[in-house]
C-alpha cells in the first residue's frame, strides 16, 4: 500500500510541476477547473502523506516490539541459561583460553569452599592447584586441540577430606573453530571408586580362589601358573601395553590351566611320559578351561586367552589350529610365558633344562612356535632381568646357526 501511495504521490507532483511550468512559460490565466484540480490534488498529496506517515508509524511501532520482545527472550534465555548453570547437580567452572576463570557454580563452590568473588578473574590452577598448571589437566588439552578430555585424580575438599573426582574438559568454539572458553564439569567419583575397589577385590579373590583349586589338583600347575604370570606380564610391560591388558594378562596367566581341573589325576599325575590317548585327553584342557570362564562375566575377557594358549605360530597348534595374529595377542604372550617356565622347572618326568638350553629351545620356536616379535621382547625382558640371560642371549643365535651345521 505504501509504495502504491508513493508511486501516485510522485505523478501528482509530477503533473503539478509540469501544469504550474506550463502556466508559467506561457503566460496563460489559470481556469476555474484548473484551480479546482489543484486544489484537489493537493487534497490526495495531503491525504496520501497522512497515509504514509501512518504506515511508517506501524512499521516503526512493529520494529520496536520486535526488538523488545528479542530483547525479552534474550534476557529469559541467559536467565535460564543462568539458572541450570547454577543448579546443575555436578560442580561446572568456565575458563578462559588463558585459563582465567569466568564463574563457577553453587555445587564447585560446595566442593571446594572457593566463593565466587574469590575465583572469578583468577587462574584457574591457583584458584584450585598450587600455581602451575596441574599435570594431565584436561581444560589445557581441550584448549590445544578443541576435544573433550577427561581426567581423575585425588584431590582434598574444603573439609580437608581426600576424595577421587573425575574432571570433562568440554570445549566451547567460535565460528572459526577456535577454542572461545572451556567448561569444566568435576564430579566426586569417591564411592564409585570405593565401589570398584571393592568389586577388584573380590575379583581376585575369585582368581586366587580358582588359583587355589588348581594347585589342588596338581601342585606343580599351580607354581607353574604364578611362574607364567610373572614373565607374561614382564613380557607385556615390555611392550609397553596398557595397563588393563598386562591386567588381563594377569589374570589370564593364573587362569590359563584352569581347564585341568577336568582332566584326571592319574594323567595329571602320571611319571612317565603320557600315551598317544593321554595326551588327547589333556589337550582337552584349553576348551575346558573356556566353557568354564566365558560363562563368568567378570571373566570372560580372558576366556578367548585361556582357549587359544596352545596355539602356535605356524597353525600346528591346538585346539583351533589358527595362525599368526589370527591367535590373540594375550595369548600369543602366555605361549612363550607357558613354555619357558615349563622347560626352566622339574616334572617328575624329566629335570628342567639349563638357562641356556631353554633359550636355545625358546630361539628354535620363532616365527614357528611363537611370535617373533613377542619372542624378541621376551629376550629383551630376560636381558634386563638377569645379567647371566643378557650374555646368553646375545650368543643363542651364533650357537643356534653352530648346531644346525
């Protein structure tokens, strides 16, 4: 509407400019009609400016509630924004990308006694730390690569209580993909600490009583199985493996001949070397040993490394024939665990071997028997663990390659 008033505003004043020149020039006497018609066109002129000024009123009365009903909802959503910030059940911080902190809410202040005022403005690690930024600190390692990291670690409350708390560094990005601020969330994870203690404890409680049943079948199996736990998790740290796998090597290494508690004594037992059909009954151990852990849930993990503990490198092992890195990497270690703490102790059947002719036994089995790459750190573990292994081992090569002449 309005530009319409506009477009027939301007032809009036078009034709009135051109009929006053026209008068003008021409020196002819205005008509009666004429007066009339510019008297009624100044009439619309008036009334279509009336019309204008009206809807440029409304425009301006729209854009003004427009910008204040923005304005409301702005300030309702910081209110809000404020208030779950503030009531969040979890202790939250807002840090600076030069980790000054922004604010805090009520349940930080709880945990830790530090009231606004005293924080806001300060760097967050003498707020909360001793001055230099805390090691591992996950708000430092969200602001250099704008990830979400996490972190534990013991700290001591305002009641100068010890207590776990667990810390999520979530970064907060400009449109860039800069790094704007960091929204550290800590949660006290004391009784889920405490409860996961206790459910470890009573974990190895289980292992060492499964431990315990084995020795009492066969005594040798039980000092054998805690001689294989010792060298798979030195072969294991050697690797540097995480520590949740040396755990499960662990764990594995007491377990791997758990299966023999259903194998008969007189073959466990037995002096003399066994029978064709003895030996199928004890190569039935692994399988056994598997049925009996993957149905323990807390146990399962190491199910698949008792199972395959007897498979070799080149596929001739038992029970599933597999090859290579086919066969699980816990397993793969507690082969060469297995064997040298067979061969380096007393059965009743034969005495153990030398060092030397262990490590000559342990050489001839690489990439058939067992891994290379596991056998090598395996002599790599021996070598730091025993000076008299360290000069062994840089000779068994030489001394194998004698013996094959």
């Amino acid at each position: 509407m309005n530009f319409l008033s506009i477009t027939i505003l301007l032809i009036i004043f078009s034709i009135n400019i051109a009929m006053t020149f026209f008068y003008y020039w021409t020196g002819a006497n205005l008509t009666g009609f004429h007066i009339l018609a510019q008297i009624f066109s100044y009439l619309v002129v008036f009334y279509l400016l009336y019309r204008i000024s009206i809807g440029f009123k409304y425009r301006i009365l729209n854009l003004y509630d427009r910008l204040s009903n923005e304005k409301k909802s702005s300030r309702e959503q910081r209110k809000l924004a404020d208030s779950i910030f503030q009531d969040i059940p979890c202790a939250v911080a807002a840090i600076t990308a030069d980790f000054k902190i922004m604010d805090i809410n009520r349940a930080l202040t709880e945990l830790t006694g530090t009231t606004m005022q005293k924080a806001v403005g300060q760097k967050c690690y003498c707020v909360f730390g001793n001055g230099e930024i805390c090691p591992d600190c996950p708000t430092q390692k969200a602001l250099q690569t704008g990830q979400v990291h996490r972190n534990a670690k013991l700290e001591i409350n305002r009641h100068d209580t010890e207590i776990f708390i667990e810390q999520t560094a979530i970064p907060i990005l400009r449109d860039d993909g800069s790094v704007k601020y960091v929204l550290e969330i800590v949660l006290d994870a004391t009784e889920k600490t405490r409860l996961q203690k206790e459910n470890d404890h009573m974990f190895m409680e289980m292992v060492n009583s499964f431990a315990q049943l084995i020795e009492s079948r066969d005594v040798y199996t039980g000092e054998h199985s805690t001689g294989v736990k010792e060298i798979a998790v030195g072969i294991g740290r050697q690797m540097n493996l995480p520590l949740h796998t040396i755990n499960t090597i662990a764990v594995s290494a007491m377990l791997h001949d758990i299966g023999k508690i259903g194998i008969p004594e007189s073959i466990l037992n037995k002096p003399g070397k066994l029978t064709e059909q003895e030996f199928a009954v004890i190569k039935r151990h692994p399988e056994i040993g598997y049925e009996t852990l993957k149905k323990i849930k807390p146990l399962s993990d190491v199910a698949d490394a008792v199972l395959y503990h007897h498979e070799r490198y080149d596929g001739l092992g038992y029970p599933g024939l597999k090859t290579g890195t086919d066969i699980p990497l816990v397993a793969r270690i507690l082969c060469v665990a297995d064997v040298f703490e067979a061969i380096t102790s007393d059965r009743v059947y034969r005495n153990a071997l030398s060092l030397e002719e262990a490590l000559l036994v342990m050489y001839s089995g690489k990439n058939t028997y067992f891994d290379p790459e596991i056998l090598t750190e395996f002599f790599n573990y021996l070598s730091i663990k025993n000076e008299e292994a360290k000069m062994l081992v840089q000779m068994i090569p030489i001394k194998y390659r004698s013996r094959l002449k």
